[in-house]
C-alpha cells in the first residue's frame, strides 16, 4: 500500500514523470530499431510500470485543484454565513418560483 503523502503534487512533478515515460518509450523504440530485444523487453516492462504511474499522477493533480477549489468555496460560504443577515435566509435554494394562476 502506498505512503500518504501530505505535500500536494506539483506540475513540475507530473512533467517530470511524463518526461521519465517519453524516455523510456524513446529507449524502447530505439531498441526495436536496433533489434535489441532483450533491452526492447526492458524497456517495455518499464513502460509497463511507470503508464499508470503517470496517470494516476494526473489524477491525484486533478483531485488536489479540484480540493482546492472546493475549500475556497466552502470558506466563502460560511463567511458569507457570519456576514450580514440576509432578509430571506429560511427560503429553501432549491424551491422553483409557482406557476402564474391562470385564471387571473
């Protein structure tokens, strides 16, 4: 199981793990080229591994924006709470305006 980490990823760090997987595909390709296949069989094991590294990578960088930005709303929210009172505070968010009375 992976170590929790509490310093958030950075993009420099997602940049440098597509950097790792590019060279290895680079290597990879030029072993097929070259006809290498043990280093070509290397290679491919590595791609194997450091793929979902990446994406997952990505992932976690999205999440923690997503984090981010989700917290900076709910703070606005509740200081928009202890601001100043507004004059229809019990009216429900997600009530839809009635009908016109047709017979009006």
């Amino acid at each position: 199981m992976a170590t929790k980490q509490t310093k958030p990823i950075t993009p420099q760090q997602v940049q440098d793990v597509e950097g790792l997987l590019q060279t290895l595909k680079d290597k990879a390709q030029a072993a097929h080229q070259a006809g290498d296949i043990y280093m070509n069989g290397i290679y491919a094991e590595l791609v194997k591994v450091v793929s979902p590294i990446t994406t997952r990578a990505h992932a976690r960088m999205h999440r923690e924006d997503r984090a981010r930005i989700n917290k900076g709303v709910k703070e606005l929210r509740k200081a928009d709470q202890k601001g100043a009172p507004r004059a229809n505070k019990t009216r429900d968010p997600h009530a839809t305006t009635p009908a016109p009375d047709p017979t009006v």
